[in-house]
C-alpha cells in the first residue's frame, strides 16, 4: 500500500481540524487507500480516537524529523507496552478518574499499560496564545524526563504523558469552534521535548482542576471535548500501535505526498519535503498562519480546493 504523510499543525486554529479531532473523519478516508503517517493532533478527540491499522501515530518533533530523513518509522508487530506519565499537581479527585480510565481501557481494550507513574516535583505547565499562535513553558522539564525515564526502565515503549493545567483554559472563541486551541502549542512543546530526549513515541493528555462535561448543546467541532471527563482515552488508543524510531521500517524516500493547510506552508516538514521531493498537497483550510505558495516561492505545490479534491487526485495518480 502506497504511503502519505497528513499534517494538522497543533495550535494554528485551522478551520478543519484546529479543534478536537475533527479533521479525524477525513484522515480516515485517506487512510482506506493509503498508510498514514499522521500527528496525534489530527486523530485525538478527548474520549474518542480516528485511529485506525493504516495510520501510523507520530508525534509532530518525530513527524518533522521522519520528512528530514533523520530517523525510519517501524510499525510494531504487536501492542506497545505503554507508559502513563501523570504530574504530581494533578489532584487525588482527578487523578483517581484517570486512574478509572486506564483500568477501563485495559479491561475493555486489552491495551498494554504498565503501572503509572508520579513526577517527583510539579511540572509547571503554562500556556498562552502569542501572535495568534498557541503557546506556553514547561518549568520544571527535569522532573518530567526523569519519570518519563522511569517509564523507559520500566518497560515502556510508549509514554502517555499527563500534565496539570490548572483550573481555566476555557477559550470563547475556541469553544464556539472558531478561535485557536489555547493549550495546543504547550502541549506539542511537552511532546517535542520527552521524544527529542528521550527518541520515544509520546503524545499529551491535559488535566484539569475539575471535570466538566457539558449539558448544553456545544460547537460540534469541540463536542468530543465535552463527552468526556479525561482526555486520555485518545492518546492511549493512539499509542498502542504508534511505530517507533529506528534506522529501518520506512523511510520518507516512502512517501508520496504531504498533505498539509494551504497557509500553514512554512514548516519545517513542509520544508524537509520540498528538499526531498516528496509533493506537497496544500489544501484550502483557513488558519491564523499566512505562509502560502505566494510566499514559499515554490513550483513543487500542488493546490486544493478540498480534502476530498485533494484525495481524488492522489488515488488516480
């Protein structure tokens, strides 16, 4: 089966798929003809997943680094054996319903999840949205690669991380499905920062001070978000099969076409694909980034009007 990679840059309030997983319907009409390579943000939506065998779930620092040609992706032959990273600032109320969770997945999913483990000190997550970019710092990165190591020791081959996000991230203009995911950005930097370090497929749940699941009718394009009283359920289902790093499995010489947001043409993967011919499908999904094929100043960029356009086009090539 022929293989693609889809990019949903996290944080950049694109139209389709700026919010909970809801560009995951149209990854998975792509993933009938084609292998996958997709980042977490483009399938996760809080208790639900669009995963599915013909996509490969890599974290957006590996996903870069898979395009620069700078490490293979092995799909795993069986489950991973996954890690749950959990901040010691999460509470015992909240901790106890992810704790739920794991134990619910396990039983009903068989997935593979060791015993969690605590950080040692908080991690000091803060996030914020700066240039109409979602954003934040992590303050006490040590102590989240110290248990993300743990983990490692441990068996894991795969890490969950769960950080806490204190008690107010709600965003009016996300919530009404038309502003930018205000803790998107910190979570990619907590993601890109464990698989940097530590070259281990991860990818991050947020925990609250509280758990709200709404009552009223929400923005369908964040209704995931509102069904679910942790975010973990995604992130686990993403994991089990998430390939690993290794110098054989696929290469990017493997990859047809990156798919990726026509104003979003400024990334590194977007970048790393025109050095490697890999053609690059921009497809017409507004975000708050304003770097198109004006600007890129690039013959090898094919445009869309729509996925499904897009999507018409590669299986007939």
């Amino acid at each position: 089966m022929r293989h693609i990679a889809f990019s949903l840059p996290t944080g950049i309030g694109a139209q389709i798929g700026g919010f909970a997983g809801d560009i995951g319907y149209i990854v998975r009409e792509f993933a009938k003809y084609f292998k996958v390579i997709v980042n977490p943000n483009a399938v996760n939506g809080g208790i639900l997943s669009a995963i599915n065998s013909n996509m490969y779930y890599v974290e957006g620092y590996a996903f870069d680094e898979f395009l620069c040609g700078n490490l293979n992706l092995k799909y795993p032959q069986k489950p991973n054996k996954i890690g749950v990273l959990f901040d010691c600032a999460i509470g015992e109320n909240i901790l106890n319903v992810h704790i739920n969770t794991i134990n619910a997945l396990k039983v009903v999913q068989g997935l593979d999840i060791i015993e969690p483990v605590m950080t040692k000190e908080p991690v000091g997550v803060e996030f914020s949205i700066q240039n109409n970019i979602s954003s934040g710092t992590i303050l006490n990165p040590k102590t989240l690669l110290d248990g993300a190591k743990e983990l490692i020791n441990k068996g894991a081959q795969a890490l969950a991380i769960v950080c806490f996000f204190g008690e107010d991230a709600d965003d009016e203009a996300y919530s009404n499905g038309t502003g930018i995911d205000p803790i998107g950005g910190v979570e990619a930097i907590i993601s890109h920062l464990v698989v940097k370090e530590l070259k281990t497929p991860c990818a991050h749940a947020p925990a609250f001070f509280d758990i709200d699941i709404s009552q009223k009718i929400e923005n369908k394009k964040v209704a995931s978000e509102c069904i679910s009283s942790t975010y973990l359920p995604c992130v686990l289902q993403g994991l089990e099969y998430a390939p690993s790093f290794s110098n054989d499995g696929i290469s990017y010489k493997d990859v047809e076409y990156l798919i990726v947001p026509s104003r979003a043409l400024g990334s590194k993967a977007v970048l790393a694909a025109l050095e490697n011919n890999i053609k690059i499908c921009a497809v017409e999904n507004p975000s708050k980034l304003d770097v198109g094929c004006d600007k890129l100043k690039s013959d090898g960029i094919l445009c869309f009007d729509s996925y499904s356009e897009c999507l018409n086009f590669i299986k007939k090539d």
